[in-house]
C-alpha cells in the first residue's frame, strides 16, 4: 500500500505534528455517528455506481469498492468491526477498513464528495425512516385511544375549564381531543418528510465538483425525489433538523399533557381513574402508596425534547455559512430525541392499555359545580325569546339561588325556578339532565354521542 499510512488522519501530510489524545476525542463522533453505518454504505454504494456510469472511475475499481463496502457492513452486523475514535467519524473508519480490503483503489470512493455532503445525505436517509417509524408508533397509540373512546361513549364527566367544572361531556369526546393531537402530529412528521426528500450528495465541501457527476442518478437510487439546488446552502442546512426536534418537541407536549391529565383524574382528590399495578410503582417509606411513576416519566421527558431543540436552535443562530464543526452535535440531538419520543410514546400506549375510568365517580364529578347552567342559558334564548345576555343574567340569579339553598340545579322544583323567571313551564327541567346535557352538543365537532360515534367511525377507517 505503500507508505502514506491510511491509517493516518487523511490531512497528515498538511499537518505532520500528532494531535494530542485529548483534542482527537473531543474530535471523534464515531460513537454518536456509528448509528450511520448503514446509510453510509449505502450512499457510498450508489456514489461509486454514478462515479463509474460517468467514466470517472473503472468497472474494476467500481466493483471492488462495492465488494469491499458490503464485507464491512457484514463486519458490522455481526460486531466483527472495530470503531476506531483516532479515525473520528463513521465516514473515516469505513473508508480505512476499505483500504485494508481492498488496497489503494478505495482511495477512489472519496472522488467528486466531502464529509460535508456525505454526511447530510446519510443523516436525511435515517430521518426519513425515523419519521416513518414515530408515525407508525403514533398509529398504533391513536387506535389504543379510539378503543377506549368506543367504549365510553356514553361515561358522563365534566369538562374542565381552569380546572374547574364547567360543562358535561362524554369521556370519550374528552379522549378524542388526543387524537386530534396526535394526528397533527403526524401530519408535522409528514411535512418534515418533504425536505428529507432532497438530495445532498454531490454537492461536495460547499460548491459543488468539477467532476461530471450525475445527482439524478444518485437521486433516484438513494430514494430522494430530487437534488439540492445550491450547494452552500445544503451543507449549511440544518432546517431538516430543527423540523424534526420541533415537530417531536409538540408531540412531547402533547404527552406530557395527557399524562398531567392522567396524574391528576387518579389522585385522591378526583379519583377519576384507576391506574392497573402493571403501571405503577410503590414507596420506599409508606406501604400503602402506588404512584404514577411513568406518566411522571412522560412529563419530564418532555422537558428533554425541549432542551435538544434549544440546543439546536442556540448552534446555528450565529453560524454564517457554511460548514463548521459547531453542527457535528445534530445527531447526538436527533438521535437522543428519537430515543426518547419513542420510548414515551410505547409508555403512554402502555398505561391507556392498562388503566380504566371510574364512572360513578366521573358523574358523580359532573353533578356538582351546576354544569347545566349554560343548558339553561340556552334554553332561555331559544325558547322565551331572550337576548343571551339577558338569560345569562337570569341562569346566574338561579345559580345564586340554588347555592343559597344548597341544593343542586336538578333539585330546584318548577315553583322555585317560576320565582326568579315567571315565564318558565316544567319543559325547562329537562336542562338539568345531564344526559340531555351532553346530547344536545350537536354543533359538528360538539360532544353528543350520535357526533362522536361518527367521528370515531371517521378515524377507524383511516
């Protein structure tokens, strides 16, 4: 192989002098961008079949490179390679194992690209089978919540609104409110798939080749739909990430949200809920405790998406273009991020599979705080002809009322209600049902149950 020592870092002819141990592991990523190898090859596969169909390098040259590329990913596989952090990254450990297989023609594999581009494109074939990967997740957690919703179609509860009781809905409608969160989510994933779809390789360290390379081949055989269109823009370009740790950061909230919910409806205070022993934890201290352990885990971690999607944003706000070594810690962010989405989003379809709402408790909630009261609100304007804000004035005398006598609005008789608005008849104690309540919600998108049947039929089928 002759003495230029492919062991050696690839600038050790510009710079004799050996870095200090130190200074090569700050430098290294193999242990962040290892992740790549298969991505790796594969773009290295389809850059060696372009450089050959272009007449840059030999059918030769080009099948050697492939057949040494394929033995290392074997190699991988079966962890019979040796990552090296003194090669710095998976592009470099790669390239000086290929030497070792197949000689001085695997110096031709870096011909007509950078690390710069070759990374870009490695990264954006993960992302794309990352985000199709959470959106399956999110399939499956979206069905978990639609059987739930099925089932508690008509489990009266109160909606809350500042936490308090505000007005009667279905459980299930309270459900599908996730659903619609979670279905934005996805369709943030699928937004995101469409920058992933652009194809970096080619454009080298920042201006593109003088080699007559042919993007459109690499395009197709790598899957994207079509090239980047300027070279410094797309090793500068990070947008793709920040899509993706955004789009994971709302979806953590809306985790985080659901499990603060579930916390909440199972402690004493409500007891709304009832959580199986499969998904709680004990005290070390008081015997009797069984705490929401994981949905107190879901909450956190959302806090760590945040924190990586800060992190990105901080990296890249004072870059000017285009590569620095600032935007090596992407990964370790994504990568992370995908970890932990994935991870809370299991848990949570793990605790909705175990866990079961209390329905006695849940109406016995609804009864109290007069929640019918804008029934009656209503009910006055549609049938005695009032102004809102005249029957909104009326409801609140009844209310007074009632709370005065402490009674419930569905204990006041016909005679109480006729002292404080004469012009009511018996029709009107209907309002106070809460079963009528809910029903009545017919507005598209309201809670009545005939509405949710429909929406949960819409969902199933999609």
């Amino acid at each position: 192989m002759g003495k230029n020592k492919n062991n050696q870092t690839i600038w050790k002819t510009r710079i004799p002098k050996k870095g200090s141990n130190l200074f090569q592991k700050i430098g290294s990523s193999i242990e962040i961008d290892k992740n790549l190898y298969k991505q790796d090859i594969v773009g290295s596969v389809a850059h060696a079949e372009m450089l050959f169909r272009q007449k840059i390098i030999s059918f030769k040259t080009k099948n050697k490179i492939i057949y040494g590329l394929n033995k290392i990913k074997n190699e991988i596989k079966k962890k019979k390679f040796t990552f090296n952090y003194k090669h710095e990254d998976i592009h470099m450990n790669i390239e000086k194992r290929l030497f070792e297989i197949i000689g001085d023609d695997a110096g031709y594999v870096h011909t007509a690209r950078s690390r710069n581009d070759q990374v870009i494109t490695d990264f954006k074939i993960w992302m794309r089978v990352a985000t199709n990967d959470i959106n399956k997740k999110l399939d499956v957690l979206i069905k978990t919540i639609l059987k739930i919703a099925q089932k508690n179609v008509q489990t009266i509860m109160p909606g809350f609104t500042h936490l308090k009781n505000a007005q009667a809905v279905s459980f299930a409608h309270y459900m599908m409110a996730y659903v619609e969160m979670f279905n934005r989510d996805k369709f943030r994933f699928n937004n995101n798939l469409e920058n992933l779809y652009e194809n970096p390789l080619g454009v080298a360290a920042l201006t593109g080749t003088s080699f007559n390379i042919d993007r459109n081949f690499t395009t197709k055989k790598l899957g994207f739909k079509k090239p980047t269109n300027n070279s410094i823009d797309t090793v500068a370009d990070r947008d793709f990430v920040l899509d993706f740790l955004f789009s994971a950061s709302v979806c953590s909230l809306h985790i985080s949200r659901i499990a603060e919910e579930l916390i909440i409806w199972n402690s004493e205070g409500f007891g709304l809920i009832n959580l199986s022993d499969k998904i709680v934890t004990g005290s070390s201290i008081m015997p009797q405790k069984k705490n929401p352990d994981l949905l107190e885990y879901l909450r956190g971690k959302s806090g760590n998406s945040f924190g990586n999607l800060f992190s990105m944003l901080t990296i890249l706000k004072g870059l000017p273009l285009s590569y620095f070594k600032d935007l090596q810690d992407d990964k370790e962010l994504v990568f992370k991020t995908n970890e932990t989405l994935n991870n809370c989003i299991s848990i949570l379809n793990e605790v909705l599979n175990n866990f079961s709402p209390n329905k006695k408790k849940m109406l016995e909630l609804a009864e109290k705080g007069y929640i019918t009261a804008t029934d009656l609100a209503d009910y006055l304007v549609k049938n005695h002809n009032m102004s809102f804000r005249r029957a909104y004035q009326v409801t609140a005398s009844i209310v007074n009322f009632a709370e005065k006598k402490k009674k419930k609005l569905n204990q006041l008789d016909l005679n109480e209600l006729k002292k404080i608005e004469p012009m009511l008849t018996s029709d009107v104690l209907k309002v106070f049902d809460l079963k009528y309540s809910v029903n009545s919600k017919k507005s598209f998108g309201g809670t009545s149950f005939a509405n949710i049947k429909k929406m949960i039929t819409k969902y199933k089928k999609n």
